[in-house]
C-alpha cells in the first residue's frame, strides 16, 4: 500500500483529495507523427531520399535510369508500469476516497514519462539499416551552441537557417506535418520576453507580454515544458517538424482497478503503456543549447 495516505486520515480537515502542482497532459504527443505497432516488438519506418534530374543530351538516346535512395529507421518500444494498493481500513479512516485523484496523479506520470521519450528521442542515438543495427547521433550540423548566453534572438535566427538551409518545407507548402515547433522550459520564456524584439507587438503580432508568454515567433510554435534535458547549466531544447519523429505504440495507456484477495482484498490501481520513439529525418532537428544561470 502507498505508505504516505496517512496523511489523509481524519486528523486532516481536507473533505477532498487534491493533487500537487504538477504536469497532467502530454504537450508533445500530438506534434509527433504515431504509427502503430501492435504486436510488434520493432518496427520500422521507411522514407525516399533527394534525386536530382539528368540532363537529356541525346536525341532518341537510351533511357538513363536514377537509383533513388531508400533509407529506414527502426523504432523499438518498451512497456511502463504503475501501480499501488489502498487498504480498505485506510478508506474507512479518510474523509474521502483517494481512487480518482490516484487515477489523475497516474496518468499525468504517464503522460510526462511520454514526453520525455519524444524528447529524448529527438536528440537522441537513432538507428537505421536493413535490421536498425546501424546508429546515426544528431550532426553537429543540427546543433547550435550556448556561447554563454541564453535563448536569445540570434538563436532563433540559427535554428531557422539550418531548417532553411536544409529545405525543410513549411508548413504552408509541405502541410501540418512541417509545422515547427520547438520545445524550451520556462528560463528560455523569460529570455524572450527580455529580448525587445521577441517582446515587441511591432515584431510579434501575438503580443507576448500582454500574458507574459511566448507562443509563436519566427516560424517557431513553442511548448513550454520541464522535460527537457538540463546537464550543469546548459539547457538543450529542441526544434522539429512533426515529420521529424515517430512515437511507436504497442498500446497506449490503460488502466484496471482490482481488489487483490492475496493483498487482504486492497484496491489495486494499475496504469501501463507501451511506447518508444525515434527520429527519422537529422535534417528535420535542430538542438539549441542555452545557458540557465
């Protein structure tokens, strides 16, 4: 049993059961592309490179064939697991029945768990090959460094050539699965709404600091999480098109409630999942590296 539900007991004056300050739905499941992998303990997701037309030289020349590349990237998902028990004499000693706000405590812990996964996996170690036993790490080409300073103005610029300089399409020309997004904790907010320009109605025409948030700029949707990767100072967020990454589900969060006759008849709350992601496309990626002092 959960050994902290004591402190729900009736000594308390609480009528309900509130959860703590937390994350509780995932922000980056629905910018990832999903593919479905039931039964499946690896899959893999195909693509078709660059080809550039041949000039015709000839008159009634012979056809000159183009080998177009082919490549793969192989997703490999793993199950996640949740669960606790609540002894009947402890819901005899509440004011109120814990079940429900287990439930919600749960699945935020789940959702969070995916957000992390897609963000990993966006800078992350990718494979490819015929069987994916081939690893491929984010180019330094896609990255670009903290030079001491935070997000600021001549970051985003960066981040927007290398997309550009790739021809990575935009959302008007290739569709909603190259709509940008780029992903920063609340210490990159506060840097942007420092820069004038970022912070300015004259630039940005969602007028950021009417509500003290950033939610577009450059091109750029932004998702404000605490998920991301911070070593020492230096905190690595990401920006990517949803054609970038694919988030692999064996089957999405389910959950049972039980009474176990072998835990003396206790309710049992259990919540699992089973999900991995890669990145299939480097050039779709870019890493911006900030400094949180």
């Amino acid at each position: 049993m959960s050994v902290q539900i004591t402190t729900a007991f009736t000594k308390q004056y609480e009528a309900n059961c509130k959860l703590v300050a937390q994350q509780v739905d995932t922000r980056a499941k629905d910018k990832v592309m999903i593919k479905d992998m039931t039964g499946a303990a690896k899959s893999f997701v195909e693509y078709v490179g660059v080809v550039d037309p041949v000039q015709r030289t000839t008159r009634h020349g012979d056809t000159e064939y183009t080998e177009t590349p082919h490549s793969r990237r192989m997703i490999t998902t793993v199950p996640w697991d949740l669960a606790d028990l609540i002894d009947e004499p402890d819901k005899a000693q509440t004011l109120i029945d814990p079940l429900n706000a287990y439930h919600q405590a749960f699945r935020g812990g789940f959702n969070r768990k995916t957000d992390k996964i897609i963000l990993e996996a966006l800078r992350g170690t990718a494979y490819y090959g015929e069987e994916g036993a081939s690893s491929i790490a984010l180019p330094t080409a896609q990255k670009v460094v903290a030079s001491s300073k935070g997000m600021v103005l001549e970051k985003l610029i960066k981040a927007s050539e290398i997309l550009n300089l790739a021809d990575v399409p935009s959302e008007e020309e290739g569709g909603p699965n190259y709509q940008r997004w780029m992903a920063i904790s609340p210490k990159q907010v506060s840097d942007m709404l420092l820069e004038i320009e970022v912070g300015s109605a004259d630039y940005n025409l969602v007028k950021p600091l009417t509500e003290g948030k950033v939610t577009r700029f450059m091109g750029f949707n932004f998702v404000v999480t605490n998920q991301l990767v911070l070593a020492s100072t230096t905190r690595y967020c990401i920006a990517w098109v949803k054609a970038g990454i694919y988030l692999g589900v064996n089957y999405d969060i389910v959950s049972t409630v039980d009474r176990m006759p072998n835990k003396k008849n206790s309710t049992q709350i259990f919540m699992s999942m089973h999900l991995g992601a890669a990145r299939v496309e480097e050039k779709l990626v870019v890493e911006i590296a900030c400094i949180e002092a």
